[in-house]
C-alpha cells in the first residue's frame, strides 16, 4: 500500500515557489515583507478595534449662563436639546467652577489650580509664578495627553488662555481649531467687543479673521461639525471641546429668536428672581426650605424704574433668552450630526457653564468709552450687530437665584453652575446629583474614558499632580458619592477666595483683601450664604482660616496680585 506524505505546515507553498526557481535570497524577502504586512494589518485591525471601544468626547461650556437658565432646571427659555442631555443623563446641582471666564478655562483643561496652570489674575500678564497669563508647563493639558493616546483633538470658540503662538490652542494638544484669543467679541462681525480694531483669531494656529454675517453660535458649531468629518471614519476617538461665547454680552441675536420671548419678562427682574427660585425648587434641584438673598448694592428696584426703562430692560432679557435659545438650537445640530454619522451612542457629553451670570457693562465703563464709536445702545437697534447690550446686575442675580451674587465673586451666585453629564459611562438616567464637583473633576474623567495615565512629566517638565477624582465611578453606578465628606475645594482670584470642606465654607469678596473678612456659612442650611457663623462657630471658621493659609502657600497667591508688564 503506498504511502500518503503528510506535508508539512507551509511545504505546498515552498514547493510552488521552488518551481518558479526563485533565488534563495529573494524568497527570504519576500516572506520577511509578507509576514510583516500581515503583522501590520493585524496590528492596524486590533488598534482600530480598540481605538472603536473608547468613547468620543464632547465638552460644550456655555459663556456665562445662569444657573436657573434651562429648562431641566426649571428655567422659562425652550432648550429642548440641552434637556434631553439631562434625561439621558445627570443634572448636578452643586458643580462649582472659578468665578471669572480664564481662570475657568485654565482650571478646565488643566486639571488644576488656576495659579498652578497660570491664570491667578484674569487679563494679568507676568513673570511671577500663578499669573502668566498663559498656560505654563507646570501642568498638562487634556488635548495634549488626549492626542498622545490616539484620540483627535477638535477645538472651537473661545480660548482666554494666551495670544502669543506658544500659548494657542495649535500649541496646546488641539489638532484643529478656530479660536477667539480675546474674553469677548461681537457676534456677528469681527469688530473687538473689548478694544479699538478687531477681535484676534486664528485657526490651526494661523491669524484668521471673522467673516461679518456670520453668527457666533451657528459659526463654531459649523467649525466644530467640520472637523469632526475629517476624520469622521478613520476608527479613532475624538475630543471635541465647543467653547461658545453665547450668551456673553454683547447681547446679539437674530429676532427669530428673541421675538417668542417678548412681554416674559415685562414684570421685572425681581419677580423673575423669585419665579427662578420656585421653579429650582419644584424641579428638586434646590431644597424647598431655601430663600432669596438680599440683592446686590448696585440693583435698582424695579418699582423705581421709569416706564421707558423698564421697556428697555424687559427688552435686554429677551435679548439674553434668545442667545440661550439659539445655543440650545446649534447643540441639537451638533447631537443630530453626531448621530447621522453613527458617533452619538459612543459620545459622552459634558454641558455646563464657565461661571455665573455676568453683570459688567462695559459699553458704560469710562475704561472702554472707545467702544462707543463703533456702538449703540439705542432701543430700536437693540440685538443687532452694531448694538452692544449687556443686561447687568439686575438681571444676573435673577439668572444666579437662590445664591448670592454673580460672577466675579467666590460667592455660590458666581462659582456654582449648571452641568448635565450624559453618554455610554452614564447609567443613571434622569437623576439629580446634590453632592459637591468641580470642574477639577472633569481632566480625571476624560483620562479614565481614554485610558490615560496621567503623568509626572510632560515634555521634559515636571507636572502638579492633578486636583480632581473621576466622575466614571459615580457615573456607572459603582458609588453613590464623588467625595469624602472632608474633601477640600478652595479658590482665589483677584481677592475673591472662598475654601469648602464638606458643607462649611468661607467666603470672601470684599476688597482688598484681608483675611479678616472671611465669613463662614453652613451651606447644608444656607445656600444662599446669609447667616455668618465665624462668631458661633469660632472652632470651625478657625480651622477653615488654617486650611486657607496652607492652600494659600501651595498654590503661591500674591495679595495683592502683582501687576501687569
């Protein structure tokens, strides 16, 4: 019986190649690049794989909107998008931010304190340590790290965090972005809402300039959808950060949308105060025990309004509710893109404001009187392109109700904000979280959804450890809280400077400064921070003063900050 050969692994194929009489030499090549291609799909295949299963980030912050603003929490204007996050998702009541714009954007990207990322002094351009102006090296940002761990990094809106080239988002992890360098610009044309001339841009890095008619809002969502297509089937991530300068003053918007509010707010700012503080309350984002504070020094009651003036106003509100109706039209754009190309159900979305609601004016400040050359604030012409209208003190506390006071200051009125979490990591749907976050939170996060360790060094530079604890825990349901009961939150800037553990906090706003003028609030009673403690409670305001001064030292303060070059 003749034998049947068994061939070996592979001999079929060396007996065809044999055939061909290849030389030795070139069948080695040919294998060696054979096997390397097939370990190079292989490899390309498992990345794209694993690349697929870490979700896209989208970080949308809205520039100084109220904390009862929304619908979902509580508020009259229509944001029918931004509330469907929040049914998805995780409303937080107690998200804490800085009190100004940068030092929230330095905090944000950071991960840390904004004298450690060098925002100590908004508009402060030094050599001293905390107040460059600019993000420094002693911190990684999260495009940074998010870019080196594959992810695409997408940029649009409004920077705040440096204009010379090595501070710019190019510089900074962003892969492609249109930035604002300036705190504020008009918009729709690319006349400076803050100087004489224009507004800076750039894009990917390169001075770029606004074109007139196009409208902040709908122009960096249309940014923002772009870039994300350009690389919208390549398998990997992205992080997609829309920084919106609405609603910023200048209050500037298509009539379309601030018509359907016309006579809401007829009956004044503190009717409307009052209105947000029954409406938190029914939506169970604030307790039902809480009350309104005092107003603020500079707000007129509204009974000593003229009728004229109490047009005008009601006609500045209108203004603002449609910049926040657009907002939420152009986030809807955004999640309805992201599900057309298939990248909804992998997004974790995070919504929130940068600080309170603002109360400058700065087309009345004798600072800025230049602005008034290119301006008007004239009724008829309010909500246009050349109108510059801010709604101030009056309505900002309405928008900051039930805390007290608004941005700028360390009080809960200018650091306490909306945020809405929703995405895969979510699996709470529709609940309200009371107990504290910061945005310190949100780097640790974003680097447990990317699968990043966050580093010691970065770029040949020692890095700060970051501040915050990731949400995911919380977010998935493996705990019930973020934070120990003792956990410490502080911040200053510019002698606005308040430091929490657990409910206690010390706040204070008077300046200058002085250490003295601390008051202590009990804010499991006091939301509103209304009743001083620091003579009832001498042990508790003693030991938070100590904790002050430790933080005081670590994070270098300067009182007072040390001034501009």
């Amino acid at each position: 019986m003749k034998k049947t050969r068994r061939l070996k692994p592979g001999h079929w194929f060396f007996r065809k190649v044999n055939h061909c009489r290849l030389p030795k030499y070139a069948l080695y090549v040919f294998l060696t690049v054979l096997l390397i291609g097939i370990y190079i799909s292989c490899s390309e295949r498992g990345n794209k794989k694993e690349n697929s299963k870490r979700a896209n980030i989208v970080l949308i912050v809205a520039d100084d909107l109220g904390y009862g603003d929304i619908g979902c929490y509580g508020g009259e204007i229509e944001t029918p998008n931004i509330d469907a996050l929040a049914t998805k998702g995780i409303r937080f009541s107690s998200f804490h931010t800085a009190p100004m714009c940068a030092p929230t954007r330095a905090m944000l990207l950071s991960g840390n304190d904004n004298h450690i990322a060098g925002m100590g002094g908004q508009g402060t351009v030094t050599k001293e340590f905390g107040y460059e102006g600019r993000l420094t090296n002693r911190i990684a940002t999260i495009p940074e790290l998010l870019r080196d761990a594959g992810y695409h990094t997408y940029m649009a809106g409004k920077w705040h965090l440096g204009k010379e080239p090595e501070s710019n988002p190019h510089k900074k992890g962003f892969e492609h972005s249109f930035a604002l360098l300036d705190g504020a610009g008009n918009h729709y044309t690319n006349q400076s809402a803050l100087k004489d001339g224009l507004s800076d841009y750039t894009e990917d890095g390169d001075p770029t300039s606004w074109t007139d008619g196009n409208y902040s809002t709908d122009f960096y969502t249309d940014k923002l959808i772009g870039y994300i297509d350009t690389n919208k089937d390549d398998g990997r991530p992205f992080f997609a950060y829309v920084a919106y300068t609405s609603p910023h003053w200048p209050l500037q918007v298509d009539k379309k949308y601030w018509a359907k509010y016309k006579g809401l707010y007829d009956d004044g700012y503190e009717n409307l105060k009052e209105r947000r503080l029954n409406s938190l309350k029914r939506m169970g984002i604030i307790p039902t025990n809480a009350t309104l504070p005092p107003s603020h020094e500079e707000v007129r009651p509204w009974d000593s309004l003229s009728a004229d003036e109490k047009v005008r106003e009601a006609r500045k509100m209108e203004l603002y509710a449609g910049m926040v109706d657009n907002l939420d039209y152009n986030i809807g754009r955004l999640i309805e893109h992201l599900k057309k190309i298939g990248k909804y159900n992998n997004t974790l979305f995070v919504f929130m404001s940068d600080n309170g609601a603002a109360h400058r004016d700065f087309l009345h400040n004798e600072s800025y009187s230049s602005l008034k050359e290119y301006y008007n604030d004239d009724y008829d012409n309010m909500g246009n392109a050349d109108s510059y209208i801010s709604y101030g003190p009056q309505w900002a506390e309405a928008g900051s109700s039930p805390f007290r006071y608004f941005k700028d200051y360390a009080t809960e009125g200018g650091i306490n904000t909306t945020m809405i979490i929703s995405g895969p990591q979510v699996k709470k749907e529709n609940e309200i979280h009371h107990g504290f976050t910061s945005l310190l939170d949100l780097a640790p996060t974003f680097y447990e959804v990317a699968d990043v360790t966050y580093p010691e060094s970065y770029k040949g530079h020692k890095v700060y450890p970051l501040r915050g604890s990731s949400l995911i825990p919380f977010l998935s349901g493996e705990t019930d809280s973020i934070h120990p009961s003792d956990y410490i939150f502080a911040i200053e800037h510019y002698g606005n400077a308040m430091l929490r553990k657990g409910n206690w906090k010390i706040t204070n706003y008077i300046r200058p400064f002085d250490i003295n003028n601390f008051a202590l609030f009990d804010l499991s009673s006091d939301i509103g921070e209304q009743i001083d403690l620091k003579e009832s409670e001498p042990e508790k305001y003693q030991e938070l003063l100590g904790l002050w001064k430790k933080f005081s030292e670590e994070v270098k303060i300067q009182l007072p900050a040390p001034s501009e070059e």
